[in-house]
C-alpha cells in the first residue's frame, strides 16, 4: 500500500530556505505515470498548491512561489523533496505532499496524502 | 483569494441534505474536471470525489458529485455526525501555463 512519510524541520528563520523531503513506499518514485505534489495550508485557510513534478521531471509551480520554489526527487532513496529560499512569515504553513492520481497526469486528482508537517518561519 | 469560490460555512441536522457550491471559470472548472477533498480536524485532506462524480473506494454513496458549464457542486445526503469536516473543491487550471486550484473551503457543521 503506498505511503507518504515526510521529514523536515519545523521552524525555519526568515531569509533563510526551507526543506522538506517526503518519503515513498510501495511503489517507485518515477515509475512510468507518476505525478507527485506539494501543497500547503496556512493555520486556519484554505490549501494552497505549491507545485507539481512528473516521474520524468518535468515541473508545474505555482506562479505566486515561481523562483523561490524547487520540487525534485532522488529516486535512489525514492524520496521527493521541496526546498523554498528566501521564506517569510506568511511560508508558516502545514505542508502536505501527495500523489496525484495514477496515469492521470497533473490534472489528476490528489489520491494519497503525506501525514503533514506545520513549519513556522520565526527567527 | 482562492480562485474557486465556495461558501464559506454550510449546516444541517442529522439525515438532511447538505449541498456545497465551487464556482469557477472557463480555464478550470469549465474544461476540467473537479475533485472533492475532505478534512477532518487535524488531519490531511482525503479524496472523497474525483473527475467530478466518481467515488473513490470506501466513500460512501451519500456523498456525490456534480459538474455544470463553470461550477460544481457537492451533496452529502443522510448527513451524519462524522461528516463535520472541511471541504475544499479542486481543479486544473489551464491559465498562466498550468496550475492546480483550490476553493477556499466549506465548513460542515452538523448542528
């Protein structure tokens, strides 16, 4: 059964570049028609996508994020990472990773869900 | 200022129907489909419809989705205690080169 492990630090100081990694089990991280993604929810909003990555590496982000945000994998420990510079306060967020659906590319839905993991931008 | 609208609250009582509104526009809702997550307090969010009307497995039946021109809806019939959750609608949106977009979520309370 596929399962989503994330890792990371939780509290990061303003300016400085948040990294997040999310670990799979029970399927390979760039078999054919994997689509993987970041999103992440404000303390009491709404979900905010942040950006999605194909097993082939090609990468959609959110535009709001654009040059501040790299999604990429490792496929040798089968793990997709985010790192995010530069961050502020309004970064503090829940940050989930998730599968998008099978063969469904980016517009696919997301399936499977990391358990989450709350990152605080305070010095 | 989500990109999807949705109501912010919705309520009923045990049994009624409950209806929650994404309304959206021709670069999402309009030509893609939608999907439904649900958060319980505390935890991730969780697929509860995808390509506008299909249930994943272990969803139950009184949970359904619809789709039409530029909004999308969702109904939660037999309302029951443990549907008192968030719901965010989703899509793929095909403005400013792709990208994933979320309403900004509807409460259930079940008064």
């Amino acid at each position: 059964q596929l399962q989503l492990q994330q890792s990371g630090p939780g509290l990061v100081k303003p300016s400085e570049t948040l990294s997040l990694t999310c670990t799979v089990s029970g399927d390979s991280i760039d078999s054919i028609g994997s689509w993987w993604g970041w999103i992440r929810q404000p303390p009491g909003k709404g979900l905010e996508w942040i950006g999605t990555l194909s097993y082939s590496g090609t990468t959609y982000y959110n535009p709001s994020l654009k040059g501040r945000v790299t999604i990429s994998v490792d496929t040798s420990k089968n793990q997709l990472s985010l790192t995010l510079s530069s961050v502020i306060a309004a970064d503090t967020a829940v940050y989930y990773c998730a599968r998008h659906s099978r063969n469904s590319g980016p517009r696919g839905p997301l399936d499977i869900w990391g358990q989450w993991t709350m990152v605080t931008v305070s010095s | 200022q989500s990109v999807l609208t949705q109501p912010p609250s919705a309520s009923g009582t045990p049994g009624q129907r409950v209806i929650i509104s994404c309304s959206g526009s021709s670069s999402n809702i309009g030509s893609n489909s939608v999907n439904w997550y649900q958060q319980l307090p505390g935890t991730a969010p969780k697929l509860l419809i995808y390509f506008n009307n299909q249930r994943p497995s272990g969803v139950p039946d009184r949970f359904s989705g619809s789709k039409s021109g530029t909004s999308a809806s969702l109904a939660i019939s037999g309302l029951q205690s443990e549907d008192e959750a968030d719901y965010f609608c989703g899509a793929w949106d095909d403005s400013l080169n792709g990208r994933v977009v979320f309403g900004g979520g509807t409460k259930v309370t079940v008064l």
